[in-house]
C-alpha cells in the first residue's frame, strides 16, 4: 500500500535534502510535487488542498528554515501532518459495555464483508480472548449465510443460523439473545450488502440497527475504490452513525488515497485493514505508523507485534534447544523459518516494515521476494527426510531429481544450497559470538546477513 505515494515522496525530499539551506521557492516547488503526488494516489482535491496549505505554512516558518537540518525538518511536518491528516491514534474497538458487545457490519457486495466480520471474531478471539457468535442477516443471498457458518467453524468462534425466509431484523434479535443466554462477550452482525447504495438498502438496516443498539457500526469498504470508498462511508455514516472503517483489499492497492481521505472527509476514523486474504490478515490501523511507512521509515512496532503473534513458539524452542545440543542447523529448519515468513505476510510485507528499505536496489529486492520464499518451500519439500538433514549427500542426479519434483531448474536448486550454506554459517557464527545480539553487531560493517540484501 502507499507504494506510488511513497516513491514520489521520498524522491521529493531527497532532492530537498540535497540542498544546504532551502527558501521559500524551493518548497514551494517541493510543494507542487507532493501535491501532485497525493492526487496522483486518489486523495480528494480538497484534502490535497488542505494539507498542502498546512504543510507548507509550517514549512516556511522559523519551525524550518531557521532549522540547522531544514531538509530533515521538512519531512518531520510531512510526517506530523499525515498522521493528523489520519486521525492521530489507532482507535481501538470500544467493547467496555455490559456483555454482549455487539458491532453491526455494514458494506457493499464484492467489498469483502463476509469475510472481514471472520477476520474480526478472529482477532477478538484470539487477540483479545473474547467468546465470539457471528451471524448473517444477509437474506438475500443465502450463499452468504452458509460462507459466514463456513468462516465461523474455520476460525473457532460460535455461528447463530439463519434463512432467507426470516426478516434481517429478527434474525439479528435471535442473535442477540442467544448471545445474552450463553454469556458470549461480543456479537457481530453481517448485514445485507447490495451493488450499490439504495433507500431499501439504507431503510433495512436502519431497523436492524434500531433493534440492536450497536456499540460499533462498522463500515468495511474496498480500498481499491479511491475516492469511491470515501464516499460511500460518507453516506453509510448519515443514515447510520458509523463508528468506524475497515479498509479491505489493501495489499493489493498502490495509492492509498481511500486510507488518507476518509477521517478527513467523514470524520470516522479507520480502525482496521485488511492485509490479505488469511484469517489473521487484519490490521489495527496506526496513522503514526503508517506515517512513517510512507516516508521509507519502516513500522518495527507493527513487525515485532507480528513476530509476537505469529511465530510459533514451540517451533521456535524447538530450535532453540537443538542448538543447546550441539546439532546443526539443517534445511529442515530452513524450511520451517521460510514457513514462517510466510506467515507474517511473506518477504515483502516484512520489508516493508523495516526502515531504509527504499534505499536497496529493486535487483537485490527481487532476490528476496516471495515467490522465492514459495520456490525455496517446494525444493526442500521435494526432497527425502535423509537429504533435508545430511544435504551433503545432494549429487547431480539426486538434484535433477528435486528440481523435476518441484518444478524448478538444477541452478535454482544450487542456488537454494548456496542461500543454505551461508545462513548455516550464520547459525555457527550467532552461537560463538553470544546470540543474536552478538552477531548483528559483527555485521555491522560488513554488509548484512549473508543470503540477504545489506
């Protein structure tokens, strides 16, 4: 996401940077660009507008060209006026109420409703270890009811069933007192999506939200839509309130001009995004962070709150007490560690989180990136327990032999060996060299991790 936004900007204020003292024409000109780099990622004209004004209000003031690093200041007040521009904080769901808390989730068809609301119970389960029933008022498409009961038994969360022969409005009440009979701690209700915006759709849910009392109504919009996505939570949040947004389909979005339009132009704040098309690829929105991701300062809290949550640590202290023992680091647990990579997102949504990366060159970026993840996977896969522990005994015809089971060349297979070879060395070196801590500060001034972009 942000990735158009991003280069221009940084390109901007690289040649800002360049120069030893800046004047007032210099950023009006640094100005022009970013402007044009905000419409280029879909922000509204009037948001565009508006932050050009501040920023370049500010920019000319003592605040930074009476700076000792006026280039350097300039970003600060770009970074400080996104994430004003975004809402400030995360917004977090406000679930302090007498059990159950019920959130009411609203959006139009294809947006990714059904799922998101799965994504939801998911992270409330297992983030916040809440008792979570979903149900679908959806009655006009009865696929959507059965995808829901689907998502719900895949994520381990408790599903109250419903037909197309109810009304929206009683199904969301049944639901409600089920959830007040078994004590669930929060219930979210699927409402009915339509193609486009209409008085039946707006009608129909208005009764729903009567009858239940949300303490959330959530509008979840498909962030691909641009401005599209900006005002169509502007009409959802008239007839209904809207408490918060939920940006979907945002990995596959460049602009970003959805996330950076819609707390100014509604004034509800986006309180998650939708990273992908896994259960666990929700993500509490931070304006800070995301600030600093657009400018190329990387998001390490975002990344290390991954680690924490998705690497499995069993796994972990499993390879932690194989050192211990003297063993060596074999392609069994390279393959586990590529694994969970991929759990966190793959290669890029890593990189993307970790600073200075926009100063790597894309050809060592493509060496890294997750379709190798993928290939490295199917090698090691393709090959016998025997030779994932003693890979010494990988011959010519032994590796003719994986390469035509994974569907990879011979030289991918060497090359596997080679990225192998260096990351066992690694190992070796962490456990002389006192742990991890110990290492990357031998790395320092030696270019990085071997097998690994510097």
């Amino acid at each position: 996401m942000f990735e158009q936004l991003s280069d221009k900007l940084r390109s901007t204020f690289k040649n800002l940077s360049g120069k030893g003292r800046l004047t007032e024409a210099n950023i009006t000109d640094a100005m022009r660009e970013v402007r044009i780099a905000l419409l280029e990622a879909d922000v509204s004209l009037e948001v565009t507008r508006d932050f050009v004004a501040r920023v370049k209000q500010r920019a000319v003031g003592q605040e930074v060209l009476g700076s000792l690093t006026p280039g350097q200041a300039v970003v600060k007040v770009v970074q400080e006026e996104l994430i004003e521009l975004m809402g400030s904080a995360n917004d977090a769901l406000h679930l302090n109420t007498r059990p159950p808390a019920v959130i009411l989730v609203a959006g139009l068809q294809g947006a990714g409703k059904t799922t998101t609301v799965g994504k939801l119970a998911h992270l409330l389960k297992t983030r916040d270890k809440k008792s979570v029933l979903v149900t679908s008022a959806d009655i006009y498409r009865p696929a959507a009811i059965k995808q829901l009961e689907t998502v719900a038994e895949n994520v381990g969360v408790d599903f109250f069933p419903s037909s197309a022969d109810q009304s929206p409005v009683s199904i969301a009440q049944g639901a409600l007192e089920q959830a007040k009979k078994l004590s669930h701690d929060v219930l979210i209700v699927d409402s009915a999506g339509r193609l486009h915006i209409d008085d039946e759709l707006m009608a129909e849910i208005q009764q729903v939200h009567a009858a239940i009392s949300p303490v959330e109504t959530l509008f979840v919009v498909d962030s691909m839509t641009g401005q599209d996505a900006v005002n169509s939570a502007r009409v959802f949040d008239q007839a209904l309130s809207v408490t918060g947004v939920i940006l979907t389909k945002t990995d596959g979005d460049a602009r970003g001009g959805a996330a950076l339009s819609i707390r100014s132009v509604t004034g509800k704040p986006i309180k998650f995004l939708g990273v992908g098309e896994a259960m666990d690829a929700l993500e509490p929105f931070h304006p800070d962070r995301v600030a600093s991701r657009i400018l190329g300062m990387g998001d390490v809290l975002s990344l290390v709150e991954e680690v924490e949550r998705k690497v499995d640590r069993t796994k972990a202290e499993k390879l932690a007490k194989k050192f211990a023992k003297g063993k060596e680091f074999d392609l069994e647990d390279f393959r586990d560690q590529m694994i969970q990579m991929q759990n966190m997102g793959g290669m890029a949504s890593m990189m993307d989180k970790l600073p200075g990366m926009d100063k790597i060159p894309q050809k060592a970026l493509d060496k890294v990136g997750d379709k190798q993840t993928s290939q490295t996977i199917a090698i090691i896969n393709s090959m016998t327990p025997h030779e994932r522990r003693f890979p010494a005994v990988l011959r010519g015809s032994r590796k003719k032999r994986i390469a035509i089971g994974s569907g990879t060349q011979v030289q991918d297979v060497n090359r596997l060996l080679k990225q192998f070879m260096q990351m066992q060395k690694m190992m070796k070196r962490m456990k002389k060299k006192g742990g991890m801590r110990g290492l990357m500060q031998q790395m320092k001034g030696q270019g990085g991790m071997p097998g690994m972009p510097p």
